[in-house]
C-alpha cells in the first residue's frame, strides 16, 4: 500500500490488471478499517473475494486467451504450470508483494525499483522510494470482520440434509467400504506416472472447483495432469483389459465397474504442491486401492492414508524401472500390516513375476483408517463404541 500511495502522489494509477486478495475475512476487515484498502483500489486494484482465488485457479481471467503466450508475476505460494488461470502458456514468477505492487505500476518485467525510474502523468520522471509501513498497534489489533458462523442445533439426529439428485455442483457422500480383510492381488497398474506429479496434475483446479461438493463430477478430472510414462503424454492410458487407450478418469471406471482395484505407479515427491484432498479423494471413490512411489510429499502422503488408500514406496528406488504399464501388482500379507513393517509387493505378467519390498509410514491408528475404510469411517466407529 505504501508503493501504491506514492504513486497515487505522483497521479500514477495501474495501467494492467492488479488483483488483490484477502487471506481471510480477518485480513480483509482489517486492511478496510486501516485503509490499505482503499489506497490499492483507488490506484486500479481489484479485491477479490477471501478465497483463495488465483493460488488455485479459481480466477475468472479475462484478459489473456488461453493459448496465448504471457507472464504474470504473483506473491502466491506457488506457480506450477496452469496454476493460476488454468492456461499452460502462462508464465507465473513469484515474488513478495512489494516487488509485484511494483512491477505493476512499472508495467514492465525488466523494471529494477531499486534502481530505475520511470515517467508519471506530467512527463517527469518517477523513482519510488523505499517501501515502509505500520506495524500493527496491540491497542488496535486486528478486526474480525463479519460473522457469519451459524451454530449447529444441539440434537440433529432428526435433521436430513436434501441435495436435488440432479445437481451437478453437490453429491452426498457414501462411506468408502472397509477393507475385507483379504489380500489385494492381481491389481492393474492404471498408470505408471513419469517425473513431477503434483496435486494439480492429480486433480487439477481452474473450472473443476465448481464440482469440489461433488465427487462424481469432480473425478473426472483425476490425474489428467500426470504423464504416463508409456508414451509421454498426459491423459492417454492403456486399459489392460481392452487394450485401447483412453482418457485416464474412464478407464479407472471401467475397472472400478468390472470390480477391478487398481494402483499408480509414481516417481519422486509425488503429491508435491498444495494440500488438495481431492487428490486422495477422487482416486479412492474410482477404485484405487494403492499409490506406490519412489517417494511421497508428505501432506499428500497422510491425505491418502486417511481416505482408506495405501501409500507406500519403493524399499530400493530404482525398482520404480523395472514395473512396466501392462503389469498386474498384489500386495499380500495384508492382515499382519504393521509398523515399521515391510510390504511385498508381488508383480507379474503373462511371462513371469517378481518380489518388490515396500515401505510405508503407518502408524496403528492410521492403519486403523485403512481396516475401516478411511478415517472418517473410523472417528464414526469409535464414537459409537
């Protein structure tokens, strides 16, 4: 804001667009009362609502097509390729806010603000000075901003919750079934994953966030972003069954129609990125029982765990070569799961097989999450014990 109301000073307003987003609603009353506000609206600013908007995609950009080459310059967290808009032609930098603010009153990329100058309004040059600020005074603290919470009545056991059967925006859930005790054999490899795996290739944000309550809906974008590893593209798998090649989500119902569970296969730090649960949630409700990589991020890592899947990694990384697409993998010996106890992972194909270790960093109560199905199925199980 100090950037912004030196430049306002000069009769200097934004000529690109300039978004800004409240963290909370806490932030956004706070910045409102104290006036920051309005010093980044009235240069040209937009305040978006308290989202988390474009660090997810959810921003409706109008002013580049998709297909168009451009960079924007963000103080997001993060800047994985069609992060922001959705577009993968556009080139995300990360930077703090100062630099951002002035970049953008620059409208130029190359513009140092330590040491350059630029022309205002009146034909005079214009050098910003050294950003400053208030700290926030403890008399002052910050505002809370509106209330909005609604309080849950004390009983609402009598109390239903009706969705139109026909909405495409919400889906009530169905508890994921527990695991049966047996074995899990004989499983296809719906994709083996080559390389960088992030959670916005498991289940990509942008346009699919309008779906986020409905999890049928939302599957259909799952892993669409992951490259296989069999030809190098995105979103071509082959169905071992069939033996064509389609769409990764339609091939994962296939399976899951012919009562066929299935795993992935990935690489290093899958999972990386933001804490996406449905990125766990949309490869369970099609069928996948286990996701088994060289290694894992770790928030993705629990996430899998607590909606009934199984993440495990390779004992020695490179085996992660020798499991080619059209193998079937079993993991057995599955009653006697343990900490710190290793799995074997048994792969096969018409010719021949082979043993692969496989550890995983389960706990007991989170191996209680997969007995039951998931955690939510277990937190249900114990409140009504």
């Amino acid at each position: 804001a100090n950037l912004a109301q030196q430049a306002l000073d000069a009769g200097i307003k934004v000529d690109i667009p300039f978004t800004i987003t409240p963290g909370s609603e806490q932030i956004r009353a706070t910045i409102e009362r104290d006036g920051q506000m309005g010093i980044l609206k009235n240069i040209g600013g937009t305040v978006l609502a308290n989202a988390c908007g474009p660090c997810i995609g959810q921003w409706d950009r109008t002013d580049v097509p998709k297909g168009v080459p451009n960079s924007i310059v963000t103080s997001y967290n993060r800047n994985f390729r069609r992060r922001n808009d959705g577009s993968p032609d556009t080139h995300a930098f990360v930077t703090s806010p100062e630099i951002v603010t002035a970049l953008t009153i620059a409208g130029d990329l190359g513009f140092n603000p330590l040491t350059d100058s630029f022309n205002g309004p009146d034909g005079k040059p214009f050098k910003f000075n050294p950003p400053s600020g208030d700290e926030l005074p403890p008399s002052k603290d910050f505002d809370a901003g509106e209330d909005t919470f609604q309080k849950p009545p004390e009983d609402g056991s009598n109390l239903s919750v009706d969705v139109d059967p026909n909405s495409n925006r919400l889906h009530l859930l169905e508890p994921f079934k527990p695991w049966d005790g047996n074995d899990l054999v004989n499983m296809p490899i719906l994709i083996k994953v080559r390389g960088k795996c992030t959670t916005d290739d498991i289940s990509p944000a942008g346009e699919w966030l309008k779906y986020r309550g409905h999890l049928r809906n939302i599957s259909e974008n799952m892993l669409i972003g992951a490259v296989n590893d069999e030809n190098g593209e995105s979103n071509k798998v082959k169905n071992q069954v069939t033996s064509e090649y389609d769409d990764v989500p339609d091939v994962a119902k296939y399976y899951k129609a012919n009562n066929m569970p299935w795993v992935v296969i990935g690489d290093n730090n899958y999972g990386e990125g933001s804490s996406r649960e449905h990125a766990a949630l949309c490869p369970r409700y099609l069928g996948g029982r286990a996701i088994i990589t060289r290694s894992f991020a770790r928030i993705h890592e629990t996430n899998l765990k607590k909606q009934g899947l199984l993440p495990l990694t390779f004992k020695n990384p490179a085996d992660y070569d020798k499991i080619k697409p059209h193998h079937r993998v079993s993991l057995t010996n599955l009653s006697s799961l343990a900490p710190g106890k290793d799995v074997i992972m048994t792969v096969s194909d018409d010719s021949n097989s082979f043993d692969v270790t496989l550890e995983h960093t389960f706990n007991e109560d989170q191996l209680n999450w997969f007995r039951c199905g998931g955690a939510l199925n277990a937190m249900k199980k114990a409140m009504n014990a």
